[in-house]
C-alpha cells in the first residue's frame, strides 16, 4: 500500500501540516500510544503522511509514549495525547489512532462526524467483518466536544484490552450511537504483532463503568503520572510520559 511520497519540507516540526494551495475542509489531530514498537512507528509515520496530504486535510500528529515499566496503558495515553494537544491549537476533531493499523482505502476521509466514529470497523485479521457490534478500537474519531462529555478514556486499563470496551458504554451513556462508514470503505492493514491477553482486573472494571465515568478520565488522568514532557520531532509531536500505579500514587501523596 503506497501513495505519493510526502514532502518532508512543508511538514512544520511537530507534525504539522496543511495544503498550501487551497483551504483545508477538515482539521484534526492523530493522537498515537506507542511503546517498544519502533518500525511499526516509521511504518505509520511514512504512510500516514503521504495519505493524509493526498487527502488535502490539515492535520497534526502527537506519538504519546510510555516509558514506565508498568504495564501498557492505552486510555491513558490518549488522555494525554488529547490533552497535551490542545495546549499548542485549537483542534475541532481528534482521531485516536493505533500504531499498527493504516488505512487502505483513500476515499476513507479522516473526519470527524456528528456521533463519534469507529473508523477501523474492517481489518483484515478480522477478514475484513466486523467481530461484534459494541467493538469501538484501533481507530476511532470524536469531536472535542464528544470526548470532553464522555470525560475521554478511563485511566483504570493497565495490560491489553477493556478501555475500548470502556468508552463504547461511556458514549452509550451519554445518549450517543456510534457511526461506522461502509466497510468496502473502512478497510485496514493491521501490521503484524504478538497478541496479548486481557487481564482479569480489566475484565473487571468494566462490570463497574457507569460507576467510573464521571471520576476517572480526562478530569483525573494526570494522578497516574510522575512527569510528562514533549519533543518536537520533525514528523510528529513526542509525548514522554512516565506513568504510575494509583498504589504508588497513593503513595507519594
């Protein structure tokens, strides 16, 4: 999978870019978990560039990383990623983004739209099917204004699996339905990786969601966190951030 090869000389550091010929009709910004996955990440950056220029959209990348050895915490990773953004611009729609899925079809437009979007509802792992109605992972869009009112990802999800789960009820709860574009339209390439298993306290903390989603989210996310700290890379945004057990928090305070 290939499109023209961006230009590297019109990307402003930290990832940004818009066309210079026209007015961009759409402005987001990718916000990326990362951890250990190195060409995975070159992968997703050289690709990702090209794709989102062919489609003529302003647009800005943020890698958040997580440097701690505590297991992967994917939901708080975009908290971060979503929060630290909106310190440099104002950003209408975000689009949280797996590192090892790209998008293959061009017509599939990185947008938001007015529910929040399952973008990555046909991969080909799957055989390009969707496995069941409530998944909302990989790749998914929302409005500002939609993640602020589901308070953004729960912060609870150490290890695989659970806080995309998570946030599929936390939209349910607040009276929005979930929209997925044509599948002939939202197929994906999942780079090959190891498959982990969920945990069973993550299989836990989704018995107890709605109990949650007010207290643990954006509004909470920077008490599992030591220190966070950003480089401006040339092809993306570099989110450092090292992470803590709520046991440590505790802790410390």
């Amino acid at each position: 999978m290939s499109y023209f090869k961006f230009n590297e000389s019109e990307i402003r550091p930290g990832g940004h870019w818009e066309p210079s010929h026209c007015l961009a009709q759409h402005k987001v910004a990718l916000i990326i978990p990362y951890r250990n996955r190195r060409k995975h990440l070159e992968n997703f950056l050289s690709y990702m560039h090209s794709f989102l220029q062919a489609q003529l959209i302003e647009y800005s990348i943020y890698v958040v990383e997580q440097t701690s050895k505590f297991a992967f915490n994917r939901g708080l990773l975009f908290n971060i990623g979503y929060s630290t953004a909106l310190r440099y611009e104002q950003i209408p729609c975000f689009i949280f983004h797996d590192v090892d899925l790209l998008p293959e079809n061009i017509e599939h437009i990185y947008a938001c739209t007015n529910m929040p979007r399952h973008m990555s509802s046909s991969v080909n792992t799957f055989r390009y099917q969707l496995p069941y109605g409530t998944l909302f992972g990989g790749v998914v869009s929302m409005l500002q204004a939609q993640f602020q009112m589901v308070n953004g990802f729960p912060n609870r999800y150490f290890g695989w699996g659970g806080e995309d789960d998570d946030l599929f009820m936390r939209v349910i709860n607040k009276g929005m339905n979930i929209v997925r574009f044509a599948p002939e339209i939202s197929r994906y390439y999942m780079l090959p990786h190891i498959k982990e298993q969920a945990p069973p306290e993550n299989l836990e903390h989704l018995q107890h969601v709605t109990a949650y989603q007010e207290r643990d989210g954006l509004n909470d996310y920077r008490r599992y966190c030591s220190s966070i700290k950003e480089v401006s890379e040339l092809l993306y945004m570099h989110i450092i951030a090292d992470v803590l057990l709520p046991e440590e928090y505790n802790q410390v305070q």
